[in-house]
C-alpha cells in the first residue's frame, strides 16, 4: 500500500523540497493543519494564525506544560500585597525585526488591542483601571479588583495569545487586519516569499536574545532557542500526499497526520509519531448564530442537540476510537473542571424531536445557512455530518461552500444570512483553553463583545468572573458545573466530542521537538 501512495504522489512533493534547496541553510519543512492565510493572530481566532503569530511575536508570559505561567519578555516582576497592582520589567536585548527596541509603549499599546478582542482579554481588562508606564522598560497594569487569572491571562496558550507588537501595528482598530507582520520573537516572517495556498516562510532572527540560562522549554515557557535558518509551512491540502511527503523525506514535519494512516507512519522508517499531551488536543464545535432567526430562540438552538450523534462525528473525522473520546460536556473531559452539568441535553439523538422542536419555535422551513468549508482535515468531514442530519430530519439546509479562509472571514459577519450572514459553522478549539472557564473563550457569552455567534448571556459572564476569584479548588469545580450548565441551556455551541492527534516528524533528521497541545511548537527544533 505504502509503494502504491509513494508512486502516486511523489511527483506533487518534490517541487515543495526543491523550491529552496541551497545546501548550506538548515530548512526545517512542515506541513500544517491549515494554510496560513492570515497573519494577524489578534484580529481572528484562528489556530494556524496562532502558530503564525508565535514564530514571530512574542509574548509577556507562557504558560508551561502544567498551565502556570512562566515570564518570557518579562526580566522580573511584582505583585502588590493588595493585588491590585502588577509591575512588569522588560528582560534586556528585546529588539524588533527592524532593529527598534521593544519598549512598553509598544507592550501596552498591543495589550490594549488585544484586550478590545479577544475573550480572555476583554475579561482580564475589563478589571484593568489603567496601564501606566514607569520608563521605557518598566509598566503598572493597576486592577480594582484582585482578579486572580492576570499571568495565566497573558501567557494563555490557544488562540488570539497576547503577542507583543511594535506600537505602529497595535494601534490598528482590532476589527480590522495588521498589514504588516513585524514582531521581536525568534523568527522573521518572510512576507515577499508568502505564497497563500502554497507556502509561508520564516527566516532565523539571527538578534534574537532567548530567556538567559538555557530554560527548558515546556509549552509557551522556557528558552526560545531558533534552531534552523528558515522555516517553510508548507501547504499540502491532500492527507495522502502530505503522509507520503514524510515518509518519502521531502517534509519534515506533519503536525496533523491523518489518523487512518497512522499505522504506515508508525513502521515508516525514520518517522516517529508524538502524543502532544495528557489532556485530549481538540474538541469540535457547532457555533450557531444567535442574532438572527431560527436560532435567535433557544429552543430551536436546543433542538439542535437532537441531530448530534458524537460517535459519527468522531468515526468520520478520525475514526479510530484509541484516539477520540466522546464528551458531551463544554470542558474538556479529562480536564480538572470536567463535569455533567448540562448534558443531559446531548444524550438523545432523535432527528424528529429535533424537527419538531424547530417547528415549535416558529421555523416554517426558511433558508438554514451553513458555511461548508471544503479544505479543512477535520471540519469538512464534520460539516458533512452535520449537513446530512440536518437535511434527514428535515431542516431546509443551504450549504454554502469555500475554503477554511473564506469561512473565517465571513464567519465575523453579523448581517442576516441573506444578506452574506450565515446561521451555523463548523469549527474546533483547543482541549487545554477548553480545560480553564476563564481561558476558554467560546463558552462565554459577552453579546456583542463575544465571539462569532455572539450568545449573550449575564448570568454565565457572571460565573466566569467569580471563577476567576475563588479562592478554593472545591469552590471553582462547582462554579464551574454551575458555568457549563447554565451554557449547555443556552447553547453557546454544540460540542461533537474531542480527540487527539500525534504529532509526525522525521526523528532521524530533526531534534527538539516539544510535545504541546494546542499550538505546535517549532522554534526550538534543530536539524541533525
């Protein structure tokens, strides 16, 4: 089997390998899960613009392998007695890709961006009175209130992190996209040799100064060492080739190996295969939108729970059961605060309660919109479940189809869905953000300030916030079934379960790579 795949498709790879092959750059070769179409990492929430934006940003804080958060481009910091007032000092030698140092005009200036969009971050500031420069180097982030997720906060690990821009780029209206990619992490992003659908490509940061003493790396924490001189993405949308580009030695570097050809990679000769950790990498998720008819009305979104049978979300996306769980819970289950609250709900497929739920809320058969991304490894097998359920119990399905980037820019949309809106999209988020009440950002519901599908809700906002300030783990594991409860209610989405996916490398041409869940960690990886 493994010859057949290898004749079919290794004259399609050969061309990536080729295109820059000078003998004397180390070029680590990497194929993602997603091309990397946007490179504003703040502005979508996006897990590919995420591993984009930490190659080349960096951040105050990273949060370890164990969820504490460790200081990065902090040197050294306090904490008043109080806890209301945080003082930060930048570590020595932060410099931009252009040459211009990093001062905490351009820190605030980001955290202030950051804070306006992503969920995390409009909570944290929503307890932030004000950020006061000290000097160049030194800043006050002052709270008028102990709000107890503030390093957890910026060293957060998912999507939409906490990158530190120069102050020129921040000060961009975070509805709108950066135009330029300039960060002071280890790498450069190469914008004039970006190829979206192709390939994007980042050069060492030859002046970039890691965390003194050669820290462990763990996650986002520890030294950031750029081990080789160039870094490719490249994209390979068909699994197939991607699987064959490895073995044949053409990449690297697979991030996202799908899981029927697990077996071939795990007796491929040089390859080794790497679970990313002990909490599950991913959880699916229908996001529904709650500003525009039929699922303006929480019973129609409840009805919606009818048509989920995990088990063939699951079997479709990754069918061997060694490697997905099913979890009809928002946290994620194998997490600390995993709990029933609210499942009940999910545990009875039934197409024609579904049918008859909708039509009790008022839907006369109209238009359903549904973005049906067609690129994506795991969320267009999904989609496809998801679509066929809905059209078998009846639903008036108007499945749109585009690629991955297509979806993440109108999925931001909040126009009715005949006027290039939409009512539901298929996507996935991290199983460690989903672990955390606060971190995990689409079980909120901030209304127009949350995410798209914008559920509003102030009860759940509410017990996020005292999560957030309990001082026991007994108190935060009841707030936290009291939390996924009340969101399973509301139906702030609807999960399809979760799994994990090894990660697939050549382990006899590169070293240094660490396992993390979530975000791909490539800085510190090194050619032999």
């Amino acid at each position: 089997m493994l010859k057949r795949i290898l004749a079919g498709a290794v004259a399609l790879v050969v061309p990536f390998a080729a295109a820059h092959g000078q003998a004397q750059e180390k070029v680590l070769r990497a194929v993602m899960h997603a091309d990397v179409r946007v490179i504003d990492p703040i502005w979508t929430t996006q897990t590919i613009a995420s591993i984009h934006g930490m190659l080349i940003y960096d951040t105050l804080f990273g949060n370890d392998a164990n969820l504490k958060p460790q200081p990065q481009m902090v040197g050294k910091y306090e904490v008043s007695p109080d806890r209301l007032t945080y003082t930060f000092t930048l570590r020595d030698g932060l410099k931009f890709h252009d040459g211009s140092p990093v001062t905490t005009k351009d820190v605030m200036a980001s955290l202030k961006r950051w804070g306006s969009k992503d969920g995390v971050g409009i909570r944290l500031f929503s307890y932030v009175v004000k950020q006061e420069a000290v000097d160049d180097k030194t800043f006050k982030m002052v709270l008028k209130e102990p709000y107890g997720m503030v390093l957890e906060s910026l060293g957060k690990s998912g999507s939409s992190v906490a990158v530190i821009m120069r102050e020129q780029e921040a000060l961009t209206d975070p509805q709108q996209q950066v135009k330029e990619a300039i960060g002071s992490g280890p790498y450069k992003f190469a914008k004039e040799q970006w190829v979206p659908g192709s390939k994007a490509v980042y050069l060492k940061n030859k002046d970039y100064v890691p965390r003194p003493g050669n820290e462990p790396p763990s996650s986002f924490a520890g030294s950031k060492i750029p081990g080789v001189d160039r870094i490719e993405l490249v994209w390979i949308s068909d699994p197939q080739t991607a699987m064959s580009a490895l073995v044949n030695g053409e990449i690297d570097f697979y991030e996202a190996p799908n899981n029927d050809f697990l077996p071939i990679l795990a007796k491929a000769k040089g390859v080794k295969l790497m679970m990313t950790g002990k909490i599950d990498s991913t959880q699916g998720m229908i996001r529904l939108n709650h500003l525009h008819p039929p699922f303006d009305n929480v019973k129609a979104r409840q009805a919606m729970y009818h048509l989920i049978n995990q088990e063939d979300f699951l079997r479709a996306i990754v069918g061997n059961p060694e490697f997905y769980r099913v979890c009809h819970g928002l946290l994620t289950c194998g997490g600390p605060y995993e709990n029933t609250g609210g499942s009940a709900l999910m545990k009875d497929y039934n197409p024609k309660k579904a049918a008859q739920l909708m039509k009790e809320a008022g839907y006369k058969g109209e238009p359903i919109t549904v973005l049906f991304t067609t690129d994506h490894n795991t969320i267009t097998p999904a989609t496809q479940v998801l679509v066929q359920a809905m059209r078998e119990a009846g639903l008036n399905v108007d499945a749109q189809s585009m690629d991955w980037g297509a979806v993440v820019s109108r999925r931001a949309k909040k126009d009715p869905p005949a006027q290039g809106g939409w009512n539901i999209f298929v996507t996935t988020t991290g199983g460690v953000g989903a672990s955390n009440p606060v971190l995990h950002t689409w079980i909120g519901a901030a209304c127009d300030k949350g995410l798209f599908g914008w559920p509003c809700d102030p009860e759940i906002e509410k017990l996020r916030n005292a999560f957030a300030f309990a001082q026991t783990d007994e108190e935060r594991k009841k707030i936290a079934t009291d939390l996924q409860t009340k969101a399973m209610e509301q139906v702030v989405y609807i999960p399809f379960g979760q799994w994990n996916t090894p990660l697939a490398f050549r382990a006899d041409k590169i070293d240094g790579v660490v396992p993390n869940t979530g975000l791909a960690v490539l800085w510190g990886i090194t050619k032999k």
